[in-house]
C-alpha cells in the first residue's frame, strides 16, 4: 500500500512538474510571437516618419488628456498585478509594445493631446493594442474602437476634424489610418485622439502606441 502511495506521489510530481514547463513554453511562445510581430511591423513602418516619439521630443498635454484609470475604485484589480502602478500616458509615445505596456485611460471613452516636436502636415496616424494571442486575459476588450482626430491649435480654442476610423481588433494589431485631403494644406503642432468606445470594457481603455506621420512644414517666416 506504501509502494503504491509513493509511486502515485512520484507520478503526481512529474504531472506537476510537466505543466509548469508547458507553461513556461507557452509564455516563451508568446513573447517570442510578440517580438516577432514588433520587429515585423518596424520594418513595414519604418518608411514612415513617426512625430509621436518620446525620444524626438513628442508630448502629452496633461491639461487636455483624460485621466489614467484609478485601480483602487475596483477591488478585483487590487488583487492583480497589472495596475497596481498604472502606466502614465506618455507610455504611448515609446516603442515598447510588451504585453500590458499600455496606457489605461479612464472608462470606455476618452482623449489624449499630444503636442507634437514640429509643427507638422499630417498624413496619417497608426494606433496599436496586442493580439488575443499575446494577451496575458487571451481578451482585447479593452482595445479602443471607435476613434476621431483633431488637428488642434496651440491654444486649444480650435479644433480640426481629420478624419474617424474603426480599431478592428480582427485585423492586424497595428493599424494605419490615412487621414482626409492629406496631406493637410494646414500644419499642426498639436494632435488629439478622441476614444468614443472601446471592445466591451466599461472599467478602462488600453491604448499601447501612438503613431503620428505626416511632413514637417516650412520654418515660418521671421518678417
């Protein structure tokens, strides 16, 4: 009755011992998918001059962005890791895509200004979230959907619609969104990002990078 007791454990042992290395596969798979995904989309984008880089001088206008979405107001996520320090919403200027490297904004609608180094002809701007496949939930509920930009001036008294477009989480994770009558006879220094809806998350809406192409304009003319 011992030998059989010890030979069950032992076998119980090695079962344990095989889901925690299929596990540690799996989460290898992901990352390994997810760079493989990130490198791909660099090359395809790299043609493309991006104003909305952190490291170019790109900024977010605080005043007139949303605010990041509060963890403590929902007692499941204080048992989670994810938000427990929430990532501020520059973390949409910079490149790094990894899983939950994304910026919470508040429910399932908002904005985000983002002052631009350069005044600047917009041409297009590019959006992405992660793939069911790298999500850490397996879900994209909280990928935006619905979005517009505006061209705003400087002192925020004008805004420019230049175009709506859907995020189609069915598609691929990075999306670039041509705008109307680009490029814009008109440059802007500014550029905001009007969330209208997201795929079904009511608490908050994840938005992981934010591209903005166009041309820099002429220097004005000092006379």
């Amino acid at each position: 009755m011992n030998a059989l007791l010890v030979e069950q454990t032992q076998q119980l042992q090695l079962l344990v011992e095989a889901v925690a290395q299929l596990r540690a596969e799996i989460s290898s798979a992901k990352k390994e998918a997810n760079q493989a995904v990130s490198e791909t989309a660099s090359e395809v984008y790299v043609q493309m001059s991006d104003w909305a880089l952190k490291s170019s001088g790109a900024t977010i206008d605080l005043q007139r962005t949303s605010e990041t979405y509060d963890c403590k107001e929902n007692w499941g996520c204080r048992v989670l890791w994810f938000f427990r320090t929430a990532n501020p919403p520059d973390t949409i200027l910079q490149p790094d895509v990894s899983p939950e490297n994304c910026w919470p904004l508040q429910g399932h609608e908002g904005q985000v200004v983002i002052r631009l180094p350069a005044r600047v002809h917009l041409t297009a701007v590019t959006v992405q979230h992660i793939s069911k496949e790298a999500s850490p939930s397996g879900t994209v509920i909280s990928a935006p959907r619905d979005i517009a930009v505006f061209g705003v001036d400087a002192d925020g008294e004008e805004e420019t619609l230049l175009g709506t477009f859907m995020y189609d989480v069915a598609e691929e994770a990075i999306q670039t969104f041509p705008l109307k009558n680009a490029p814009l006879p008109r440059a802007f220094s500014y550029i905001k990002l009007l969330v209208k809806s997201n795929w079904g998350n009511p608490a908050y809406t994840c938005i992981y990078r934010v591209q903005v192409h166009g041309k820099m304009a002429k220097p004005e003319s000092l006379n």
